[in-house]
C-alpha cells in the first residue's frame, strides 16, 4: 500500500466533521463546516488523481463549487436579514 492510498482515511473524517459542522445554526460553525469540506475536496482530490479515479476528482470540484454558492447564498441571506 502506497503512503498517499492512506489519504482517504483522513479524507473520510475531514468529510464527516463538514457535514456536522455545516449542519450548525451557528454561523460560525457553519462557516467551519465549509472550509472542512473545502479541505476534503483537496484530500479527496489528491487521492483520486493518484488512483486515477477521475470521476471523483470532477465530483470533488462540483461539490466544491455547490458548497461555495451555499456558503455565498447564506452570506447574502443573512446581510439582507440585518438589513431589515
């Protein structure tokens, strides 16, 4: 077994720990929650390129691209909320 083969332990954790923290009605922990799972795209990322599983590696820019429109999606929500 390969060093970076043992990438998708961590990624796996990272992933888990996100989907917790983004769940949060707190905003910072939300906030956490996105650049965990901004961290398990890389991890996830690195550890397909090297598997050659491509169709992961695309499935992680696409997640990461969803999450960053959730995360801008909120931050628009809630300044329209302070501002009423």
């Amino acid at each position: 077994m390969d060093l970076v083969d043992l990438l998708q332990w961590p990624a796996m954790g990272l992933t888990l720990a996100a989907a917790w923290w983004v769940a949060s009605s707190n905003a910072k922990r939300r906030n956490l929650g996105f650049w965990l799972f901004t961290a398990s795209n890389v991890v996830w990322a690195a550890w397909g390129l090297h598997a050659d599983a491509y169709a992961l590696v695309v499935l992680q820019i696409g997640l990461f691209a969803l999450n960053l429109r959730g995360m801008r999606k909120t931050e628009t929500e809630s300044s329209q909320r302070s501002a009423a």
